[in-house]
C-alpha cells in the first residue's frame, strides 16, 4: 500500500472524503453492520500506509 500510493499526496481532508463515500456506498447497498465495521476497520489498519501530508 505504501509504495503504490507513495506520492499521491493524499491528505487528511482526502482521506475524510473517502471514508464518507466508502460509508455512503455500504449504505446505499445495504451492507450489513458487522460486515462494514470489518472493512473500517481494514481500512483504518491502512491509513499510514496512504495518507501523507
């Protein structure tokens, strides 16, 4: 993850971003909860990997 994203400069209001589309998109199709807080907790597990500045 880190070298794939290394020099995208994603920042922290980018990262905010996606998160609220990642959520939007598990609720507009229906995601169970269980389900969605392992793939937040996934996602959270990569956020030094992404965000750099």
């Amino acid at each position: 993850m880190k070298l794939s994203h290394k020099g995208m400069k994603i920042s922290e209001s980018d990262w905010a971003i996606f998160l609220e589309h990642a959520d939007a998109t598990m609720k507009a199709l229906q995601v169970p909860v269980g389900e969605c807080e392992q793939v937040v907790a996934f996602v959270l597990s990569l956020k030094d990997d992404i965000v750099e500045v």
